[in-house]
C-alpha cells in the first residue's frame, strides 16, 4: 500500500496540539470545568521516538494520562495500540526514576478515548478491550486495558459535541468534504477539500485555524482520505476472495476473536431494525451461518448484552471444536 498513515499527522491530530482544545475535549469527555490551558502537559509521541509509533494526542491533566485517538474506520486492535502508546509515553516519564528502589513510584491514571467518524454504521459509544485479542477467552485477565470510543458523526453524540465545540467543527468540516467530494463524483479530491475549507472559514467554523494551516489541511486530509478508502478496497477485496474461498472449500468464513464484539454490535443494529438474519448477512456482507448463530443467542438467552452473547459464542464454538476432535 502507498502511504503510511503512522508517519504523518492529521486534522485531528493538528487541532490537539493546541493545549486549548486538548483541555475542550478532556472537559467534554470527563465531565469537568477546567479552565486554564497551562494545566496541559503535552506527551504525545511522535516520529522522533519511532517513526512506526506515534500517537495523536497524549496529555498529563490532573494525575491522569489521556491517550486519546481520531479514527476514521474501524479497528479491532485499538487496545493493542494503546497499550503500546502507554508504554511507550511511561518510558519516557520514568527514565530518571529509580524502578528498583524501595520507594513506591506513582504513576498517572491511564484513561483511553477514541473518536470514530467513519462513514460505516457505529453506536454512539461502546468499549474494546485488550483481552478481546488474546489467543484464548479469558474471564479476569491479569492485565485489561479499556477504550471507549465514541461517535463523532452528524447525529451522534450531541451532549458531548454540544460541549466541545473544536469536536463539532471538526466534523463539520469532514462532512463538508465529504459533501462536495461525491459532488465531483469521487474524483477531484482536492477541490472538495479547498471548498469544505472555504465554506468552513466563511460560515466561521475553525476559521483561524484553516486560515493558518490551509496548506498542511489540504495535503493530509488528501493523504487520509486516499488511505482510508484504499483500506476500504482492500477490505472488500479481501471479503470476495474469503467468501469465494470459504466455498470453495466448503466450509465458512471464519471470524477473528477481536473483530466479534464488533460484528455483534453491528447485528444487534439490525436485528433492532427487525432485519431477518438474511438481511443483516447481506447489508453485513457475512457469512450467513455466523449470522443466525448471532441471532439465535439472542433469541434464546433473551439478552443483546454484547459480553453475553460473546462469551455464549465462544463456549459454543469451543464445543464444537472439541465434539469435532472427538469424532
């Protein structure tokens, strides 16, 4: 693939490192009312400590480290790239510090956020959790690690949105992009960029910002949306040839561990809807075996818990598994 989004910064990333809108968002997520700037102490790692590790916002604010995160398609393994961000970042805050000594080192409370505007279907907030990678389900892992994400779409989350005004405008702007990029019919890119942006400077949304950086705007929103659309091609790609496979072979697609609770919040979504399995498989574009297991969980453990329903699939697939082995 061309490009490598780890080794560019973003819009998102570009707004928060402005100690104002760091302590907009962290106000907005936690509910408080801090007012000075000052209290931010920056974190965030860049391409100088590895140009394979950098994150988009890391700040110390009242004994906790937030790590927040702007994604705008999905990723299961989020958790995975937060603990290693942490990791990283306490290296760094504890270099000078005796690890060895008898005295107890404090350290700050981790807290992980992630903004979602993607334009696939997502619930307002939900969590990933680092034990939903590991190789087996484990009920009380030694070591857990919990991201909220959160919704940052056009009709999602409004009180957060309300109360953090750089979130909102960002997303205004995306969605102006968006806006005049299917009117040039995918094609000139550039040109909805640089018409979001005038639009966005006229109607006042994040006017000194754009009229400061235009240039650097236009160039990494050109290389993020190419990046992601191309992982979206690669994505369906890979789906027709797994489908293609799966029967060739005559046997079905499998479903990695990490993307489950995932797959399962999307059928609750359109179960809701009332959607047979079916209907859900095909908008889905999944297995419909997977499909009516999902459903049939539901059903009979009357329960749209998404843990329920993971740790019911997976005792079931264990099951399988072993009365196959038996056989």
């Amino acid at each position: 693939m061309s490009g490598n989004r780890e080794y560019k910064s973003d819009v998102f990333s570009m707004l928060m490192e402005d100690k104002k809108n760091a302590l907009e968002v962290y106000n907005a997520v936690n509910h408080s009312n801090y007012d000075d700037p000052e209290l931010v102490e920056v974190h965030t790692l860049d391409k100088g400590v590895s140009l394979s590790i950098r994150n988009d916002c890391a700040f110390v604010l009242d004994a906790s480290l937030s790590i927040y995160e702007h994604q705008s398609s999905v990723c299961p393994n989020m958790p995975v790239r937060c603990l290693i961000y942490f990791t990283n970042i306490l290296e760094r805050l504890l270099k000078k510090r005796n690890i060895y000594g008898h005295s107890l080192i404090r350290i700050p409370i981790p807290k992980f956020a992630v903004f979602y505007n993607g334009e696939e279907e997502q619930p307002d907030q939900y969590d990933m959790k680092l034990s939903d990678a590991f190789e087996k389900p484990v009920e009380n892992p030694d070591l857990e690690l919990t991201c909220r994400i959160y919704n940052i779409n056009h009709g999602h989350n409004k009180d957060l949105l309300d109360k953090c005004p750089v979130l909102k405008e960002y997303m205004i702007f995306i969605d102006y992009v968006r806006e005049y990029f299917r009117q040039e019919d995918d094609e000139n890119l550039e040109t909805a960029i640089n018409c979001a942006i005038n639009r966005c400077i006229e109607e006042n949304i994040l006017r000194e910002f754009l009229l400061e950086h235009r240039s650097e705007v236009v160039k990494v929103t050109q290389l993020d949306y190419t990046f992601d659309r191309q992982i979206m091609l690669e994505r369906e790609e890979a789906r027709r040839e797994g489908r293609e496979e799966g029967r060739e072979e005559g046997h079905e697609e499998g479903i990695g561990e990490g993307e489950c609770r995932q797959l399962i919040r999307q059928v609750y979504k359109k179960r809701a809807k009332r959607l047979s399995p079916e209907e859900a498989a095909d908008q889905l574009e999944c297995d419909i075996e997977q499909i009516r297991n999902i459903y049939h969980v539901m059903d009979s453990l009357k329960t749209t818990d998404i843990d329920t329903v993971y740790k019911k699939l997976t005792e079931v697939k264990i099951s399988e598994e072993r009365a196959t082995k038996q056989g």
